[in-house]
C-alpha cells in the first residue's frame, strides 16, 4: 500500500493548494456557456500581455514547434501555456497505470487526494520551467536583467501559470463546458489556421512586399499584377509564405478527419438484474482519441528543445551533429530554426513534394517513424489509462452490464473485448499517424498535429451541444442532431 501512503502524504498541502469550489447544484447550460467564454477571454487576454521585464532577444525559440499544441504564446504571460497541466497530468497518469501511485477511483479520499497530487506537480513544474527559461536567456542575459527582475519574470509566470490551472479546474468541474486544456489548445490553433489565412502583415520575400495571409495575398496578386495567370499560379503555389492551396489541404484534412470520427463498433450490453434493457458499448476508430499524436508531439519537440541547445553550445561535436543540425531559413519568423541534418532533421516532416523527391529516404523514415510510434503509443496507452479490455469489462460489471450472449464471467467478456480494443488502438493510432502524415506532406495550415487535435476537440464540443439540446430540449440545438 506504498501508494496509498504516498496520497496521504498530500494531506499537508491540500488546504495551501488553490482550488475552485465544487457547485452545490447544477449549473444552467447558459451560464455554463458564459463561463466558457470567460475563461477563454481571460486566457486570450494573458496571451497578448508582455511580461514585464524581459530584454528583446533575437535567440532562438526552442519551444516554436510545439508552442501550437500547447497553446502558449512568446513573450507573453502565456509564455508555458499549458505545458505544465500536460506534462503533470501524463505524469501522473502513467504513475498511477503503472501501479507505482495506487489510486482506488471509487474512494472520494484518493481521487480528491491524487486530483491534489496532479495540481501541486504542476505548480513545480511551472515553477521549473519558468526558472529555466529565465537560465536560458531566451529573455535576455541575466546578468543584464539583473536579480530582482529575474525574480519579477518567474513570479509574473508562475501566477500566470496558476490562473491557466484554476481556468481549467472552473471549466472541468462543471462550470463550464469540456476542459480548459482543450479549450485553449483548439483556440490556438484556429487562431493560427484563420491568421496566416487572412493576416494584413507585409513581407518582402525578394519578389516584392507581399502579404502574409494565404487569402488577403491572393487577392493583393490578382489585383497588382500584370499576367494573372502567373500570379494566380504563386498565389496558390508561392513558398516560405501561406498560399491558397495550403489553405484547401487545410480544409480537406478537416473533412478527412471528421469523417472519420464516425467510424466505430457498437457491443450490444444488456442489463443483468434488467431483462428488458438493452444499450451498446461504442469503440470507435479513434479509441485513444489524439491521445497518441499528443504522446508522440511530446517526444519530438523535446528531441529538437536539447537537439538545438546541445547543437547551440557544441555545432562541431560529432554526438550533436548526430542528434541534429540546425539552421535559420531565410524570411523565416524571428528566431525560427529548422533541422537540416540528425535524427532531428529525420523525424521532421519534409516541407514539400519537392523536398520528398530530393531526399526520398527522409520521408519514407518520417512515415514509419510516425506510424510506429502513433500505433505503439496508442496500445500502451490504454493500458495505463483505464481504457484496456480488463477495466471495460471492470466497469460493465461494476454497472451491473454485460455483452449480450455473454454470461457475467469476466474472462469471456475480456477476451470478447480484446478482439476488439487494442486493435482499434493500434489502428486507429496508425490512422491517426498517417492523417497527421498526409496533412503535413500537403502543407496544411498549423501542422497535422494541430488540425488533428482541433477537429477533434471541435468535435467533442459538437456532441456536447448536441447532448444538451436533446436534455434540455432547446431547439437551436437539436438542430445539430
């Protein structure tokens, strides 16, 4: 019962931790909604404010890859986003699968208890993390900035990090709608997808001032050039800047992936004590819903974060060089590197077909590389996560369900499951792998990761709207039905 130790050893902490009350009663779908839209205005706000202090520096950005799916913003309050609420809630996760954290979910005590766990791990993470983007100097040297000011960054992080936390616990606990991780992830992204499509801001590219929006560029073309046939061509085929074809793969890879999420098995459960009830058990496609892609976005850009500080310090040590080179491209957003060589440059996706028709074994690597990991971390997911055949079949019976044609025994039920579940997880992470692949080779907007991840958040709101028009009986949203 070591773990059961480790939870009471959180007792201590748990009045010092910050905490949102639990409603006494069930709040109205409308005041729900309106809570929503205030979490989400006040992270969109601490997403413009600068933090006070900081130094210009033309340094490099070791978190640009990621910054889209963990919602953050540089220079900005926002500046973690919610990397620390990901990385405490994975971690502790795949403590408690593990069975290094033994955690009994039917106990009030130990979900309060692990819930408490997982908010003070992401306080030190935020506080870590914080302190080591001031050690970096990606504010400016420290020495120049001085101790005080250094402090003033961390603090003004920490308490940003803090409200990014208690944003997330008002919508996850019944305030709101969904999570505000998910809230802040999809927000982010559709920020980024609608900006370079209708951004005003100049670029001069060499041929000429040109601007950075796919659709507001289209039309400045059309109308100051001369031969429209040309410029409608590098309207939609322009490089190093969002073009109109970008815009469509967008758009294509969002249907693609909606489609999709209809895809599922329904097992007929009935009742065991009920004779005339009858209900299904759905096991979709996506059975760990982007749960891999986010796994495998993870390792990744932890791989370019030390590639490009190792490469930064030692560029002439063969051991970096093979973990990865990197370069700053031309007309590039300040501060962006991009690999060019190593593992890091392999695991990257190639930037266009030419590209997969100059270095073929590049993305023949990337493919398998991104299909392997997707598919593996999908099946170890679900054993960590509650999700394996086992804890469905735990859960029928706790439910007093079971499969239709199936007595209660646990075995059979379990082996009846395993036909099912750990191959559509590692299928479905293979789809999700290869939609990710695809989105990236046809250069759609904000990466294949980050559409993924927001047509699936989009989608989980879209049932949730749906779900409460059919309970409250609103007819604006059963329409969605």
């Amino acid at each position: 019962m070591g773990g059961v130790r480790f939870l009471h050893l959180m007792k201590p902490f748990m009045g010092l931790l910050p905490e949102v009350e639990t409603p006494t009663k069930k709040i109205k779908f409308q005041d729900r909604l309106l809570w929503t839209a205030v979490s989400l205005f006040l992270f969109l706000v601490c997403c413009q404010i600068p933090v006070y202090g900081i130094l210009v520096s033309k340094s490099s950005d070791p978190f640009y890859w990621m910054r889209v799916i963990m919602a953050s913003n540089k220079g900005t309050l926002m500046e973690l986003g919610i990397s620390p609420i990901i990385t405490a809630g994975l971690v502790m996760q795949l403590l408690s699968g593990a069975k290094i954290i033994e955690v009994d979910e039917s106990y009030r005590e130990d979900r309060v208890l692990f819930n408490g766990a997982q908010k003070l791990f992401g306080l030190v993470i935020t506080i870590v993390e914080a302190v080591a983007y001031v050690m970096s100097g990606m504010y400016g040297d420290t020495r120049e900035i001085g101790f005080v000011i250094c402090g003033l960054i961390v603090l003004q992080l920490f308490i940003a990090g803090v409200i990014c936390i208690l944003l997330d616990e008002l919508l996850q606990k019944g305030y709101g709608l969904g999570s505000g991780i998910s809230l802040f992830i999809a927000t982010n992204i559709c920020e980024t997808i609608i900006w370079k499509a209708f951004s005003p801001t100049t670029i001069n590219t060499g041929r000429g001032t040109e601007f950075e929006g796919a659709v507001i560029g289209f039309f400045h073309l059309m109308i100051t050039r001369t031969d429209k046939v040309r410029a409608l061509k590098e309207a939609f085929y322009r490089p190093q800047l969002p073009n109109i074809t970008n815009l469509l793969a967008t758009v294509l890879v969002f249907v693609i992936v909606i489609f999709f999420q209809g895809f599922r098995v329904d097992l007929p459960v009935v009742s065991v004590k009920q004779k005339n009830y009858q209900g299904s058990y759905p096991i979709k496609l996506f059975y760990t819903s982007n749960m891999p892609i986010i796994l495998q976005s993870a390792l990744v850009s932890n791989l370019y974060f030390f590639s490009q500080i190792l490469y930064k310090r030692f560029p002439s040590n063969i051991f970096v060089s093979f973990v990865g080179k990197w370069e700053t491209p031309e007309f590039s957003p300040q501060g962006t590197f991009i690999p060019v060589g190593g593992l890091a440059y392999y695991v990257s996706p190639p930037q266009s077909f030419g590209d997969m028709l100059t270095d073929p074994f590049h993305a023949v690597f990337y493919v398998a590389f991104v299909l392997t990991t997707c598919a593996l971390f999908s099946k170890a997911w679900i054993e960590v996560s509650g999700t394996s055949a086992r804890d469905v079949a735990k859960q029928l019976k706790e439910q007093e369900l079971t499969l239709r044609g199936f007595r209660n025994v646990d075995q059979s039920i379990v082996k009846e499951l395993n036909r099912y579940i750990p191959t559509a997880a590692a299928f479905g992470g293979m789809c999700i792998g290869a939609l990710t692949v695809a989105a990236d080779f046809l250069g759609a907007i904000g990466s294949g990761t980050g559409i993924l991840l927001a047509v699936g958040i989009i989608y989980q709101y879209f049932e949730t709207f749906q779900k409460e028009g059919q309970n409250l009986n609103l007819p604006f949203l059963q329409k969605l039905a």
